[in-house]
C-alpha cells in the first residue's frame, strides 16, 4: 500500500481568500483541477474550495439574477458542501 506522501501533489496551485470565483474558475479550467487550497499571504491553509463550491455559487448568484428555476438534479459529491450550510459558515462581508 501507497503512503499519502507518495501519490499527493506538492506542485500547489493555490489561491487568497480574497480572490473572486471567477479566479477560482479560471484557474481550475487553466490547471484542469477541481480543488483549490485556500491560503493567506503567508501560505496558511485556510480553506480549500471544490469545483462544486464554485459551480453552485454562480448558480446561486444567477438564481438570485433572475436567471429562471432551476431545480438540483443530482447530490453533491461526498465532502463537498451541501446546499443552505455554506452560507452559515461564510464571514459576514461575503453573506448576501
């Protein structure tokens, strides 16, 4: 059996906190990856952002654009954030 160390990436594509999802997009588009570790200026792990994070916070804020009901169709993968819970955990300048 493999130890973790053995299979990881260590060649990190990371982002700040403060970057938009656009930047998240691009960058998972760019890289062809589908998590990003979050970190701060001086490389704290403070988050890691799923593509599926992304991708439900545009259909999110299109929802709220008037972009049309659309209904969920499939579960979120297993670890991923679940509708409704990742607004409760996100600081208060980032709340609608």
């Amino acid at each position: 059996m493999f130890s973790i160390e053995c299979i990881m990436s260590t060649d990190l594509v990371t982002l700040s906190p403060t970057s938009t999802v656009a930047d998240a997009r691009a960058l998972m588009h760019e890289h062809r990856i589908h998590h990003l570790p979050i970190v701060t200026d001086d490389e704290t792990l403070v988050g890691l952002l799923s593509l599926t994070d992304v991708l439900m916070a545009t259909d999110s804020k299109l929802r709220s654009d008037g972009g049309g009901n659309r209904r969920r169709t499939s579960q979120p993968a297993p670890g991923s954030a679940v509708p409704g819970t990742t607004q409760d955990r996100l600081p208060a300048s980032c709340q609608r």
